[in-house]
C-alpha cells in the first residue's frame, strides 16, 4: 500500500490536470490503508505472543490485550467512498452527473460499512445475519450502480484502451467487494476460535490489496491512457 501510495504520486505529472484529482485520491486511499495496516499489525502484536520452549513447537498465547479489529472499519469509512469518487472522476463525466454519482455512491458506501460494523463485533448468529442483511441494501444498490449504471459512460471514453481500462476498474471493484460479504460471514457459519480469525484477517486484507492498490493502478492506467489520447489531440493539425 505504501509502495502504491508513492508511486501514483509519482505520476502525477505525467497526466493531464484533468486526472490529477483522482489520481491524488488513489494515493490518499492507499496512504490511508497504510497507516490502518500499521496499527492493525501493532495491535495483533500487542494482543498474542508467540514463544518456543526448549527449541519445540511454537505456541501462541493471548496476552490479554484486546485485538482491535475497529481499525479495518476506520478505515473503509474513509477510503470507500474515496474509492467510488476516484472512478467517477476519472471517467470525465458531465459536472452535474459527477456530483450527482459522487454524492449517491459515496454516501450509500459510507452506510454499507457504517451498518456492518455493530454486526462484526456481535457474537450473536443472528443480530451478525441481521445487521449484514441491512448493510447489503447499499452495498446492492453501489454494485448494480457500478455494474450496469456507468455501462453508458464507459462506452463513451475516448478511445478502446480508455473503455476496456474503465470496464476493468468497475468489474474489479464489483469483484473484490463481493469478497467482503462472504469473509464477514465467516464468524456466521459456525466457525469461530483460530481459524475463523485467520480467514477473516486474510481474507479481509487480500480484498484491501485488490480494491485499492490493485484498483488504483487501473486509475492510473486509465489517467494516462486519456491523457495521451488528450495530448495527440492538441498536437493535430488544424
């Protein structure tokens, strides 16, 4: 996250100040999810220890600090809808559109992660499948919006390269989000201890690599795609 967060900054010269934005908010995205995986590593460390007795199996003990796994929802409070905003921006839409998305995706993501962290923190089946059933009605509405709303717009970019990377970008997020639904119900299906904690914290953190840093080189791909089809424009004769 953090090697992403440099390098799109990087680039930003190298792109049209068209797409400086939404490339100055993919590395803010990732920056973000940098410093949450700092402190989520910072408090797995401080929540177990692991010792060796005598050169035979290591063993993994509670120290009795709390893990806190709140850190993860902080951030998906701030980088969701920075993620939405970031495609929308890139696409070049008309103003009034771009508000508009910006305004509906950003909020109905905020919501989704706002409505599924009571659940993650129950130990109850049922108040967890109840709060995951309220959080997937934005989460339904981002999806469909991604999937079959900006279909439209996509065709619209200014060359096949800019289109196909677009489509990339949407089905992608579409993609790596639908994980997160399915690793929240890991804790609702009967596991629990270890193991529903190892799948959880992985599953959870491939989902970030893919909807952020992966997604964001697809942004940038996208910026400078455009920009060159931009600037081949401008050096045509008249």
């Amino acid at each position: 996250m953090g090697s992403a967060t440099i390098f799109f900054w990087l680039q930003l010269p190298n792109v049209t100040k068209n797409y400086r934005t939404a490339l100055t908010i993919t590395g803010i995205v990732t920056l973000i999810a940098t410093y949450h995986y700092i402190r989520i590593f910072n408090s797995w460390s401080e929540a177990f220890t692991v010792a060796s007795k005598d050169g035979g199996d290591y063993t993994v003990q509670l120290t009795g600090a709390p893990f806190n796994d709140g850190y993860r929802y902080v951030d998906w409070l701030l980088t969701v809808p920075l993620l939405l905003i970031e495609l929308i921006l890139v696409m070049k839409l008309p103003q009034a559109e771009t508000v508009s998305l910006s305004w509906k995706l950003g909020l109905a993501s905020a919501l989704m992660v706002a409505l599924g962290y009571p659940g993650e923190i129950q130990e109850d089946l049922s108040v967890r499948w109840f709060w995951w059933c309220l959080s997937m009605i934005p989460f339904c509405y981002v999806v469909f919006t991604l999937a079959v709303g900006l279909a439209e717009a996509t065709s619209k970019q200014p060359s096949p390269a800019a289109a196909s990377l677009a489509s990339a970008a949407r089905y992608l997020t579409v993609l790596s989000w639908c994980t997160y639904p399915f690793v929240y119900m890991v804790k609702s299906v009967g596991l629990a201890g270890p193991a529903a904690t190892m799948y959880e914290q992985v599953g959870y953190s491939l989902a970030d690599v893919l909807a952020k840093a992966v997604f964001g080189a697809l942004i940038w791909a996208i910026a400078a795609e455009k920009s060159a089809v931009e600037e081949s424009g401008k050096l045509l004769p008249n």
